[in-house]
C-alpha cells in the first residue's frame, strides 16, 4: 500500500502499547524525525527482537527532530474505556511535542481529537517510518514498566506477560488477587474481583 506524505517539513507518527493488558498505562509515543539523520532499520515494534528494540528506542531519542512519550493511567482507563483512554493518550503525545507537527499519520483506524490534520493508517507501524518509531518508544516504556512492577509483585511474572491475559497471568491473579495496577473495567479482573468480593 503506498501512503501518500504531504508536502510539509514536520510530520509526526504516534503509536500505541498496552490496549490488551489487564494492567498499567496504556502508553502512547508520537515522533518527528530528522531528515537529516536517517535510522535504519524502524519497522513495527512487535516485529523486532527486544536487543533490536531497546537500541533503536535509544537511537530514535537521539536522532528525531522531537519525541513525547504520553500515557492514561488505569484509573482513566476504567473511567473512559480503554478506546478513549487511548485516544486522550495519543492526543496528549501529539500536543507534547516540541517542534508542532503540521500533519499525523496515527497507527490504526481511528483519530484522536487534535488540532493537526491527521489519517489514521491501518498496520502504519509497517508502512510508515514515523509509526514505527512511536511504536518502538511506546513498547520499550511500557515494557519497562512492566519490568519495574515485577519488582514489586514477582508472583505475577510480569516482566515476561507484560501484564497480557496468558495463562500464568489468570492463574496469578485467581492466587493472590487483584493488584492497585489492575484495569477493574476489564471482564476477567472484574470476574476475580467478583470471586473474591
């Protein structure tokens, strides 16, 4: 599929990580780079290894013209649903961003609600540059994260489900309960919370 760009100097990619998990953020990153300073080798986030991923997060910091990584935290995720919490998110990593962008191409099919024209681009992390460094930013911090509240909760294992619904997730949280990180709006956490209520 070829993605027509626009005539103009700053155009932004966002992206998203974290819509399925059951726990965390949903984190967002939005990213103009650098004609100048070209990165090899950006495809979609999921596509990579971790090792590929975590060094062009760090080449993508140092090389883009600007960058802003953005997020909606659990508790307005079960406030709004996880759609709209990921639209405010993607709109607050559009308005962090340095440099203004003066057209967004967003990973998907839908738009959040901001000032710059916009198109959404189905599998975009694969076809546009742009998204598929937000998309790098977005997964590296996020799993990050993840990372870190396996820390906190190691009888979970979230340093290797990134919080995901897998098995060793659903039978952590039958064992030991709902986490204060948990999404509650979403059905399996409710359902244990039901259990254990």
């Amino acid at each position: 599929m070829q993605i027509e760009r626009p005539e103009v100097n700053h155009i932004a990619g966002v992206d998203e990580v974290g819509r399925g998990p059951l726990v965390g953020d949903v984190v967002t990153a939005a990213v103009i780079l650098d004609p100048s300073k070209p990165i090899e080798g950006l495809a979609d986030s999921k596509k990579l290894s971790e090792k590929k991923r975590n060094a062009l997060a760090e080449e993508i910091k140092e090389k883009a013209l600007c960058y802003c990584i953005a997020r909606a935290t659990v508790e307005e995720i079960d406030e709004l649903n996880i759609l709209h919490a990921t639209m405010l998110a993607m709109k607050r990593a559009v308005e962090g961003l340095k440099v203004p962008a003066e057209f967004v191409f967003v990973d998907g099919n839908r738009l959040p609600d901001i000032s710059v024209p916009a198109q959404a681009v189905v599998k975009g992390d694969s076809l546009v540059a742009e998204i598929s460094a937000a998309s790098i930013l977005a997964k590296v911090t996020r799993d990050n994260e993840m990372i870190e509240l396996d820390a906190q909760y190691p009888e979970f294992g979230f340093a290797g489900h990134k919080g995901y619904p897998t098995k060793a997730h659903f039978a952590a949280l039958a064992e030991h309960g709902v986490t204060p990180h948990h999404r509650k709006s979403f059905k399996p956490v409710q359902r244990i919370l039901a259990e254990q209520s």
